[in-house]
C-alpha cells in the first residue's frame, strides 16, 4: 500500500494554492467544498477565481511566492505550469513538514487527490497511486452507477438518531446488529430513495422499540482452493460480517484480506509436521465466542463438509444449542484440477471421480483398494503426500497399471501453482518433490494436462523419466520437459 487512505477535515483551516489557471480553479473548487479557507498565491488569477475572490470565498494571498508561506497553512498545493517554482512550493513544504502536492508530478507529492463518489455524507475515494488516474476515473464511473443515491439520506438518518441508538442500545454490537438490519430494510430504503424522510424516521422509530438480544451464532464458510476471485458471494458476505473470523492454514492471504478490517481473526490450522491447534480446542473457541454473542465465521479452505471436519464442528455446536449456517466452498478437487487443466471427468477416459483422503483415523475403517484401483475413474486424494509410496504400491497390487498418469498439484489456483506429472509407479517421488500442500491426481484424464493447461505463464509442468535416473528414492536427478510423443488412446 503506497499511501495510506485518510479523510482529513478541512473546516476553516487554512490550505495554500500556488497557481491561477485551470487546474487551480479545479482544485479550488473541491477544497471550497470542503469548507477549507483558501489562499491563492499567483501573479494572475482566471476569470473564476477572480469572482471567487470578489465573493470572499478565497483569499489572494501574494502574487509572488515566499517559502515562509507554507509555514502558517495545513495542506499545500503546486499547480502552475512552472516546472522550477513547482520544484521550490514542494522543497520548501517538505522542509516545513507540510503535506503537499504537486499537480500532475506524482513523485512530489506527499499526499494525492482521488477519484470520488460524493453522496454526502458517504464519499468513496478512488485511487491509483498516481499511476493511472483514467484507470482510477473509469472505476469511479462503474461504482458511480451501482451506487444508489440514496446513502446521502440514510447517513443523514442515521447522524440525527446515532445518540438516542445508543441511549436505548448500550452494547456495540446490539447497535451495529440494529443498523445492518435498518439499512437493509426494504421500505426503509424505499422511504429513502422517495424522499419521505419523516416516514423513514417513523420505521427506525419502530424499529428501534423492539428487543435486539446478543444471541451468536456461527458460519462455516468454504474458502475455496485459494484464488479469492473463487470466494463465493455469500460467503464474502458472511465473512464480511462476521466479529471473528477462525481461520485454517489452507485459507489463502487473498482471502483473509476480505475480513472485515475489525474483525478479530484467530489462527486454528493444523499442518501436518507442524505445531497445530487441537480440534477440542477450536470447538471450544466456536462455543465460548457464539456464548459471547458474537457472530462467528469458521473459515475452511475448499469446502468445509470435504475433508473439513466440518460436520464434527457442526455436531458439538448442535449439542450446546448454537445456532449455525454453513455456505459451501469450491473444494481442491474440483479447483485445483480445474486450473490444472484436468477434467475429472471425459466420457472417453474416465465416468467416475473419487475424493479420498491420505489422513484416516487410526482405528478407522481401511481403504477398499479393490474400488480405488478400478480403471475408468480419476481418484483425487488429499493430504495424501506423506503416504503416495503405499498409495502407489497398494493401487499397483490390486490391479491399477504403473504407467497410470499422474499429477501432484502444488498451491492450486495460486499465481505459485505447479503441476508435476508423471506415472503410478514414479508417484513417491514425485509427492516428495512437491511444494506442500499438495493435492493428487491419478487417472488417465491426466494425460489431457499438458493440452488443456491454462492458468499461469511461468507453470511448471514436468514429467519423470524411468526410474534408474533417480540414484535414491529421495533424490531426484532428472526432469524431462513432457512432450506427448503419441496421440492419447482411449480407454475402451
């Protein structure tokens, strides 16, 4: 972030212009809306300006500019077509330690103006940095358009009742609950945008007579495989309002910047290898902060009834009598492979997909190799690396052919994604090669990969060669670019 966004109040405080013409006059204009006390120093002024002055909207301060000048003022602006006098208002602000800005010259200047969206009191800012301000103004027009007129009015509401709000509300967040529910009242934004304020007043009046218990609750949201843009829109809404956010350690930084900016945000993941959260722990984290009336966001990278533990989350919240919801997420199998370039399904290769994971609870049920081993399907398999050489051995011994394609995703969907590709029987050291986390995939649809990959310039895709070029099997000594050296066949 190059510049920090802020809205300064510039009521009666005194900001210096260095500069009669055009440009002037447009920066003028918008600090005269901002009630600021404006002081124009300029051998000239335009027409404008002039009327300005003569109005006593503005003050002509001096014709010529004295560094002294700046020391005495809020803000400074450089807007003259006088490169070296430009050069002097920027020094001599600097050395006073005054923010100013130069028109046009992004390099001086300590602070900049944005694209804005008046509906006042709302304002929305836009801004490039200075880098590209028709990008800035053409995001502006798009916003211009969604944004409905009526924000104006229902701030307005809003400032006149906040004090009696929180007269009758004392908590916070009773008061931001009541709001959220207000502004998204239909009539009451009906009333708005008709201008019928009084009525309007008369909803909130209403409104603000009911009981608004802190009762919490909680949302487990899939985060999808990474790629924020894969988010779904109620689960950006969700998380948006949650007051805490219990993240996992597959929940990408993409996403995690989408919480609320005051939302507490909690890390509970868990990495195989690596100091991890408990999962009586996180279930008691879910029940102290819904006890404490909060709104709870169960963040879960992919999709939380997918390999999860969302269900088992789920069960001992049931068992307290705390409400719940759950938005589904993009799981890895399904987004991982899809940037990958591999279908999970193609009539010609494959007519089944299975998801299993390479984690089973010690007593649990044993994996029946006889189906994953069936021909005709692509088997996905999560957290399966720390276990590919028995995966591969098992699949081989109950009748899967060695030479099966397969691929280790890295990183799915991320600008650092890779895809490395080979055979069953190289599929041990492939997973070791892999960066972590890794999903895999093994099936003939992978053979498709290298035609139907897609995503990211710099992706690595590589395929093993035989296994006498590897000197142990930790060690890899070779990789060969994969070029398909045949047409696919198809399975009959």
């Amino acid at each position: 972030m190059n510049y920090l966004p802020i809205f300064v109040d510039l009521k009666q405080r005194p900001v210096l212009v260095v500069g009669g013409g055009h440009i002037a006059e447009r920066k003028i204009a918008a600090l005269l809306k901002a009630e600021a006390k404006v002081q124009v120093v300029a051998h000239t002024l335009n027409r404008t300006l002039q009327q300005w002055v003569s109005q006593q909207r503005l003050e002509w301060l001096a014709q010529e500019f004295d560094p002294q000048q700046v020391r005495s003022v809020y803000l400074v602006i450089a807007a003259t077509n006088d490169n070296e006098l430009n050069q002097q208002v920027f020094w001599a602000a600097e050395n006073a330690q005054r923010l100013v800005n130069v028109v046009d010259d992004q390099p001086h200047c300590s602070y900049i103006f944005p694209s804005i969206i008046d509906r006042s009191p709302i304002q929305v800012a836009i801004s490039s940095g200075g880098t590209a301000p028709v990008l800035a103004r053409l995001l502006r027009e798009k916003l211009e358009a969604l944004l409905p007129q009526n924000l104006g009015a229902m701030a307005q509401i809003s400032g006149r009742w906040r004090e009696k709000v929180k007269v009758r509300l004392t908590q916070l967040t009773q008061r931001r609950r009541f709001w959220e529910k207000l502004f998204n009242h239909p009539t009451f934004q009906r009333l708005t945008e008709n201008q019928q304020f009084s009525q309007a007043e008369q909803l909130l009046q209403r409104q603000l007579n009911q009981d608004y218990p802190i009762i919490g609750e909680v949302a487990l949201v899939g985060a999808g495989p990474g790629d924020a843009g894969l988010l779904t829109l109620k689960g950006l809404q969700t998380i948006q309002q949650a007051d805490v956010v219990l993240y996992d350690a597959l929940v990408s930084e993409q996403v995690l910047e989408l919480v609320r900016r005051d939302a507490d945000k909690v890390f509970v993941g868990k990495r195989a290898g690596k100091h991890s959260v408990a999962q009586q722990d996180t279930n008691q984290l879910l029940l102290d902060y819904a006890r404490q009336g909060k709104r709870v966001v169960r963040l879960k990278g992919g999709d939380p009834f997918v390999f999860g533990r969302g269900g088992e989350e789920l069960e001992v919240l049931k068992a307290h009598k705390i409400p719940f919801s759950v938005v589904p997420g993009i799981t890895a199998a399904l987004g991982a492979t899809a940037y990958a370039g591999i279908p999970l399904t193609h009539r010609d290769y494959a007519q089944t997909a299975m998801f299993i994971t390479g984690h089973c609870q010690p007593d649990g049920n044993k994996l029946r190799w006889e189906t994953l081993a069936q021909g005709n399907q692509t088997l996905v398999v999560y957290m399966g690396t720390i276990k590919a050489a028995e995966l591969s051995r098992q699949l081989q011994a109950h009748g899967r052919s060695a030479d099966t394609p397969v691929a280790v995703i890295s990183n799915g969907t991320l600008a650092e994604q890779t895809v490395q590709t080979g055979q069953l029987h190289q599929l041990a050291v492939l997973a070791e090669q892999a960066p972590k986390p890794a999903l895999i995939v093994i099936g003939e649809v992978v053979a498709l990969q290298p035609h139907l990959a897609w995503f990211g310039e710099a992706a690595q895709q590589f395929v093993l060669t035989e296994p006498q070029l590897f000197q142990s099997n930790n060690e890899l000594q070779s990789f060969e670019a994969f070029q398909p050296s045949q047409p696919l066949k198809k399975i009959a």
